[in-house]
C-alpha cells in the first residue's frame, strides 16, 4: 500500500488533547508517524503529499446510530450509498441498527452486513444486534452467539422493551460478556401515537404529543436495572432537559450508564417543524429550546457521552403526507460533522467536546481501535475546512432517499478529505 504524507495541518486528537500545527504519515494503512516539522528535511517524491494548509486533521468520526434499508428496503439506503454518503460527511466507521428486514437478529445477519459492507461500502460497518427476535419485544435473541460474530452493541432500535422483567434478563445475559445495551427511554404508553413534543406549540398546531416524563420514566427504571444487574447501558437518543438528572445521578453512583443524542437535538428545536414541515418529523420529537441547551451544556462537560446522526432514510413518498401521517426520520450522515461544526463556530459547543463525541469515546465504548492519532492506530482520518460556509441543498445529498431538516440552512465547516484504512475514499479540495 502505498505511503501517503499530510503537511502543515492542525492535528487534534480528541482523546488526548493534542492540538497543534504539524505533519502525519500514513503506511499500510495505520498511522506512521505524526508530529511537528516531521517533513522538515523533504519527502521522498514518489510519497503522495497533501498539503492541509492549516485545516484540521483528525480522526474520522464514528457514528453509532445509522438505519439503512440493505436488506430488505434498498430504495431507502444501500450500504453502499449509506457508505458513499458517511464519506462526504467525514464518517470512517458506522454503526448498523437492527431495523433491517429480516431483522439483525441472528449471527448469519450479522455475518451478512460485514461481508455485504467489505463489498460495497468505502468506510467500516459495524452491525448492531437485536435485543429480541424480530424486535417484537418478547423473545431474546442470541447475544453471546451475536458478539462472537461480531456485532459491536445490542438495541432494539426503535422499539421500547416494556416488560421490565425481560429487560433484566437482557442486561443479566449482557453483562457475562461485557456487551452494551443501547435502549430508546420511551414509555409507550405515554407516547403513543405521538408525533410532537407536549407543549404549547404542538398544542397549537393540533399535533398528538409525547410528554418529556415519557423519557425520563424509561431511564429510570433502565437505570435501576443496570444497578440491579451491573450491565453496560447506552441510553439511547435522549432529548429531554428532564432525564439529565437521572443521567447524572447515574455516572455519580459509579453505574456504567452513559448516554447518545443525536445532532438534530443540539442544533433544531420543536419551532422547526414550522408549518408542519415533515422532513422535522423526528423521534424522539425536536423539543423546546430550552431542553436543546440543557443537552449542548450536558455535551460539553461531558455528562452526554457519544453524539449520532441518527441517520434514517425515507423516501419522499413517506414524508410528502400531512405530518401526523409522514414518516419519522431524516439522513444524517453527511450533516453530523458540518451541524456540529456550525454549532462550534456560533461558540455553543467545545470543539474538542464535540471531537471526543463522535470519535474517542465511541471507539472507547464499542472496543474498536479508531478514533485516535496514535502511531500503530488505523489510518482513519477527517480533513475538516472549520471555517468553510456553505448553503445545505438535498439534491447535493449522497444518500438514496434526500430528506433533512437542515435543508436550506447555512452551515458552517465541512469534510474536505476523509481517509479509511490509509486510502482517500473522499476528496473536496478545492471545491
């Protein structure tokens, strides 16, 4: 494989807090060699050379939450196209929800999306396996026999458990072999039917809506299981400035609990659903302002661990409907680096906070060995232009189905280059 050299960057390991201007070495795939004036005395010219230009160099991201539609639904999503698209927006590695059909609920479907991704996709998937069979919320599936296989975690996607009992089993079995349960905190009772955030505004529009309580209720009888059963536990997209308390008591106790929100939750709140624009039809439902703070504050001093695109295609017969009858769900995978970069730029998020979200500590979580500028570490890197404006247009988008609430929206930072396993498998310089 042959060597590839990166000059004059702004190297940020999110991990250690490394930061400064200087050169990276990439060969046979794996990060070489890194460090201030490390070309001083020349490079060998047959070595490819990519001037940064002061840009920042740092791990590709990792997205733990990506619904594709491969098998069973390919005019949603591909892995290929799901692949093409985490490329463009800088992602190296991609977590798959069980969501498919069939269901991720056994190791052949697990064997399946690894060999199908090698094929087709340029950057890693992962596989995430089933809590229960079909995800219909009864029977357990084979965790063990999925983690030998190799799915990285376990979910449900997006089907609350709601028998608590079966849920304790669930965290007992995991908890033999270490895995992580990521869970949705819903009580479905609660949110049944619900297409918005309970609240004046929904109120107004006459929308069917979810109370916060909904999400707290659920982390905290999951989080009361995790102290009954010791397991790992991710909960799972949360939105709500209410369930921070209970995530916080949590991690003080010293329980294994940390926490996922998606990007649409830090940068949009409930107001963007506006005149019942559907491609803001999300769930868990964008809430009030307020809460979208409470979760950028509990981002930055770390008390929310990882950040997702929750990336979910739809084609545009689902969401072209009246809104209670749209289908919930955007793409996310080409707007998770540019939406938290924008967000960084208007100074309300740490860019190191948010760089650790979406890099070391899911890498750290799931056991993988991205996510690091480490010499011996794969050579999975971003080359993100920070200051880089440009206008979000879904007909730009990569992925098969083009429906995002940022749609029309400035932005601010972007991919220019992103590198997988030591090969660009995305290149925007210049543009």
């Amino acid at each position: 494989m042959p060597k590839l050299a990166i000059s004059n960057a702004r190297l940020i390991d999110p991990k250690s807090g490394y930061d400064k201007i200087g050169d990276l070495l990439i060969e046979d795939g794996i990060i070489a060699a890194f460090g201030a004036d490390l070309f001083a005395e020349g490079l060998n010219p047959d070595i490819e050379k990519i001037d940064a230009d002061g840009l920042i160099l740092c791990p590709g991201l990792i997205d733990m939450r990506v619904v594709t539609g491969e098998p069973g639904a390919e005019h949603k999503e591909t892995l290929a196209s799901a692949g093409q698209a985490a490329a463009a927006g800088g992602v190296t590695s991609m977590v798959v929800m069980p969501q498919t059909n069939p269901v991720i609920d056994d190791i052949s479907l697990v064997d399946f999306i690894r060999r199908r991704a090698r094929e087709t996709s340029p950057v890693n998937v992962y596989a995430a396996g089933a809590l229960t069979k079909n995800l219909d919320c009864t029977d357990m599936t084979e965790l063990g026999l999925m983690s030998e296989a190799g799915a990285v975690m376990f979910s449900n996607g997006d089907a609350p458990i709601r028998d608590a009992g079966l849920m304790r089993r669930l965290m007992a079995y995991s908890s033999a072999f270490n895995a992580l349960i990521a869970h949705r905190p819903v009580d479905p009772d609660l949110s049944k039917n619900a297409v918005a955030h309970e609240s004046d505004f929904s109120a107004r529009l006459g929308l069917t809506a979810a109370p916060a309580a909904s999400e707290r209720i659920m982390a905290e009888r999951d989080i009361a299981l995790v102290e009954l059963t010791g397991a790992r536990y991710l909960l799972d997209l949360i939105s709500s400035a209410d369930t921070l308390p209970s995530l916080r008591r949590a991690k003080s106790r010293g329980l294994d609990v940390s926490a996922s929100v998606s990007i649409n939750h830090l940068a949009l709140n409930e107001l963007d659903i506006g005149d019942y624009r559907t491609f803001a039809k999300l769930d868990p439902p964008l809430r009030g302002e307020n809460d979208r703070q409470a979760l950028l504050k509990a981002v930055n001093d770390g008390s929310i661990d990882i950040i997702v695109s929750a990336h979910d295609p739809r084609p545009s017969g689902d969401k072209r409907r009246p809104f209670a009858e749209a289908g919930f769900g955007a793409v996310g995978l080409e707007m998770l680096l540019p939406a938290g970069l924008t967000l960084v730029a208007d100074g309300q998020l740490d860019l190191h906070a948010f760089l650790r979200a979406v890099t070391s500590t899911p890498a750290d979580m799931l056991g993988l060995p991205q996510g690091v500028l480490e010499i011996g570490a794969p050579a999975d890197l971003v080359l993100i232009d920070p200051g880089k404006p440009w206008m979000c247009d879904v007909a730009d988008l990569l992925s098969n189905s083009r429906n995002t609430p940022f749609d029309g929206r400035l932005m601010q930072g972007a991919a220019v280059t992103t590198i997988c396993n030591g090969k660009i498998v995305f290149d925007n310089q210049g543009a």
